[in-house]
RNA sequence: GGAGAGGUGCCGGAGUGGUCGAUCGGGCUUGACUCGAAAUCAAGUGUACCCUUGCGGGUACCGUGGGUUCGAAUCCCACCCUCUCCGCCA
C-alpha cells in the first residue's frame, strides 16, 4: 500500500502514474479523499493524545497525593479524572473509526507504476522489449497439442484429477511426473548457482501473512481457504518468502536479500474458461519455482534487470522461444511498478503462453510489511522488494512437450537429462 | 487430545497496581587509554504514529484481544504460541 506521506508529497507524479492505469479524474479525487481523511486523523490523534496525557499526570499526581496521606485531595482528582474518561473514549471511537477509514482507503489505490512503464488499456499496449529473432521450431502440420501428447505418452492425466479434487487438478505420472521433478531441481539449482537461497516454506498461511503481501483483503476470492483453521493454501511462494522478513529491520550491509522457493501454487482463478485454457495452459495446482529479492532501494531497479537477465538465460538453456514483454499500466498487477512478463511459443497451439513475471513493488509491500533496513547513520528506511517466476511449469511443460515433439518421441532438452534420467519420451 | 510451566527490549533475565519504555548482565555503537589490539573506564543503544523550521516534546506498544481501576508489564476473562510429561501418530 501506498504511504500517506508520499501521496502528500508526490501527489502529481501518483497520478500521471494512475492514469497510466486508465483511472479516471472520477477515481483520482479518491487521492484528495485519502488526503482530508489523513489530516482528519492526525487532528483526531493530536486531540486523543493530549487528553490521555492530561490523565496521565493527573493520575501521577493521585498516586502521589495517596503516598502523603491526602486522601480529600486525591478523591476530587479521581473524580475529575473520571469525568473526562468519557471523552477519551468517544474520542478513542472517532480515531479508531477515521484510521480504518483511511486504511480501506489505501487498500484501494495500486501501486504508482514507474516514470519507464507504458499506459496502456490491456495486453495489446504491452510492449515487446525482446522479440524471438530466430525461426520457431518447424512442426509438421498435424504436430498435437499437449493435451494430446499428454495422452498419447500418458504424462499426465485431468479426467483421474477430477476423480481425486475436480477440473484443473492435474495427475503427473510416468516421465511426466518425472520431467516436473527434473525442472524443480534444474530451477532451484541455476537459482541458487545465481546466489539465491533455497527456501522450502509452508503451504499454508495465516492471514497476517496474506495481508502482507497484498492477497487480503482484496484478492481473499483468488485463494483456497481453510476457514476452520484461518489459514489460506499459497497462491505463489511469494507469500511466505516474502514474509519471513516482516516486521524485520535488517541492517544496509546484509542487501539484498535473495531467497529462491519451490512450492505448490493453489489458485481459484474465477477467469473465464474455454479453449485457450485448455490442458495446462490454466490449473487450480500447480508448480512453481521462485525467486525473491530484498533490495536497496537505489539498486532495485538494476536488480529487475538482472532477475530479467537470469531468467533468460534459464529459458536459453532449454532451448525454448520466448519473448519479453514490458507490461504496460493498463495490464500490470495491482501491487507492482514495473512487471516484464516472459512468454514462450507453444509450437503446436501456435500462441505465447505467459511463463514467468518479474517485478519490483517498490515500497509498496515493504510498507506494509514493515520490511525495513537501517542505513549506516542508523536511519531507518523502507527496503524495495521484488521478485519473479523462475519458473512456473505447466506452461513451460507444454511448450516443451509441444516443440519438441517428433515421429520417434519428444526430445527432452539437454540441461534437463542428469535430471531426467531419460532423453526422449517415447 | 490430557496435565503442568511459561510468553518482557538484539540475547539472557528482573519486575506481581503508581514516578516502569521498563533494574541488571551480555551484545552493539562512540569516546578515553594503546603504536595497534585485548583488557579496563565513560557515555549511548527499541519501534510506530503525532506536534515542532530546529532544539525538543507527546501518545501507544511488555504474546493477541477484551475487562477492572484515577492509574496495569503487574489483577480478571478469552484466544494464540512455546516448553516438559502422558496419549495418539507419518
């Protein structure tokens, strides 16, 4: 969430930022909104605060007024006391009311994207950074999607899923199941060759954990929940990452911070369904690796660039065609400033398939986090955080399966055979 | 799940109704001593928010949330968590 103190000071530079995210003059006044109901609090807290002082020397004083026997003088103070104990707590109510009110009203504005992103309605003002120069994989015209080869080699199976949970629940097995493995090992350990470290979280948070990181309140629809137990089933390895450094002040020379994650992804994508959701391109569970970065906030932006960097040198390394688009307001996620997203080509469906998203929040997690670092003057600031797929698998399983198919089987990239075992699957 | 003990600052550990944001020890920072280091000595060392141009000042926070009281780290209630023992169990 955004700080108050910030939308005071760089007021014009939020909202040329928020019309790069389509918001309307309409839904920019809700700025001005947060600002009076701000300076309506810090009246509220000033009063609460010199009322609650007042009681507390006058309280002192009863204290000492007993210690000397006197007992008359004492007994008028309590009553005076106990008179204004009432406007303490109506003024108590008043705060707490207008403070919540600016809390829902911050919840309400996105992250202030950076001065580099693009505006932009959607996914066609996106702008390609980095498009694939070299020819796609040539397929032969009746080449089978991966739903198909899926079956043809039995490497995972929806109907057996449904049977066990429901629709988007995918069963792995045989080499399929063994190929997921292979990826988790070869991204965790390019990750952690990279200087991450490798961190094997719960699958399961509690609601200051959501909130943290910008699940909740809003987005409590996008989760599985375990209501008895007030826990949600993660929707990235962002979440608990990214927490295990809340409420933390880390000193300057410990940044940045680098934590790489296998986990389960549980997502209930109230999306639209059809076509091009098919197979793997769209599941409620699926597997993911990735990386977490805490930064300096005058370096984070060098680390986007070299999370983007390391990234493209994972998809290099198994051989897919990929692209790398900047996302631009329009299309980018309520917590981030700056997304690029990674797609690579699905030979067989003929279309990008998204497969990792690298961002930097900026303060905006931090903030409400309380992630901070203390500088060498021993201030106190709050740290950038970033982080991005490397990578997700279902789609990166598809469009391996998909290019790489051939009469006799499908080749398996070469960085992926100590981890297989096998180098077709045939 | 049952019984007991306990949750205090970076760590250890006092504090059982008043001047306690919190004794003390360790750690850390700075200064003195030293060629330098160790040892020693001295001072400092929480966070958030608010007021103030600045100096400085105020409020809240002792697991969490309520309550009692003029006043709560201290008393009462509920919840959460940790440890020990028993039971169950991968």
């Amino acid at each position: 969430m955004l700080q108050v103190k910030r939308i005071r000071e760089e007021k014009k530079a939020i909202i040329r930022g928020l019309r790069k995210r389509n918001w309307t003059s309409e839904q920019i006044k809700i700025l001005d909104e947060i600002l009076h109901t701000d300076d309506e609090r810090r009246r509220l807290q000033k009063q609460l605060d010199d009322l609650l002082a007042e009681n507390k020397r006058l309280s002192a004083q009863i204290g000492q007024l007993m210690a000397q026997g006197k007992r008359e003088e004492a007994e008028q103070l309590k009553s005076k006391v106990t008179a204004q104990k009432e406007d303490v707590r109506q003024l108590e109510e008043r705060f707490e009311e207008v403070k919540n009110r600016l809390e829902s009203l911050l919840y309400t504005v996105p992250n202030c994207p950076h001065r580099s992103v693009p505006a932009g309605r959607g996914a066609e003002d996106n702008k390609i950074v980095r498009d694939w120069k070299k020819p796609f994989p040539a397929l032969p015209h009746d080449a089978l999607a991966h739903w198909d080869l899926a079956k043809k080699y039995d490497l995972f199976d929806f109907e057996l899923g449904v049977k066990l949970t429901g629709a988007g629940f995918p069963v792995y097995r045989g080499k399929g199941a063994k190929l997921q493995r292979a990826l988790i090992q070869f991204f965790l350990e390019e990750n952690i060759k990279a200087g991450y470290e490798e961190i094997l979280p719960p699958h399961l948070v509690n609601e200051d954990t959501a909130r943290g990181t910008g699940q909740l309140p809003d987005k409590e629809g996008q989760m599985y929940v375990c209501e008895r137990d007030g826990l949600y089933l993660i929707p990235t390895a962002e979440v608990p990452v990214t927490n295990l450094l809340r409420d933390a002040i880390v000193s300057e020379s410990e940044l940045p911070i680098c934590y790489t994650a296998y986990t389960p992804c549980f997502r209930r994508e109230a999306g639209a369904w059809g076509a091009h959701v098919r197979g793997l391109n769209r599941v409620h569970q699926f597997d993911k690796v990735e990386i977490v970065r805490i930064e300096h906030p005058q370096r984070s932006y060098k680390a986007l660039l070299e999370m983007v960097r390391h990234v493209q040198r994972l998809l290099n390394k198994l051989e897919l065609p990929y692209r790398i688009v900047l996302l631009c307001g329009g299309d980018m996620g309520f917590t981030s400033a700056k997304t690029f997203d990674f797609e690579v080509w699905s030979g067989a469906q003929q279309r990008w398939l998204e497969v990792s998203s690298v961002s930097n929040f900026e303060t905006f997690q931090s903030y409400r986090l309380q992630l901070r670092y203390r500088d060498a003057e021993g201030k106190i600031h709050l740290t950038h955080t970033l982080n991005g797929s490397a990578l997700a698998l279902p789609r990166i399983v598809a469009a391996l399966l998909e290019n790489n198919q051939t009469p006799e089987g499908i080749r398996i990239p070469k960085v992926l055979h100590k981890y297989t075992g096998f180098k077709m699957i045939s």
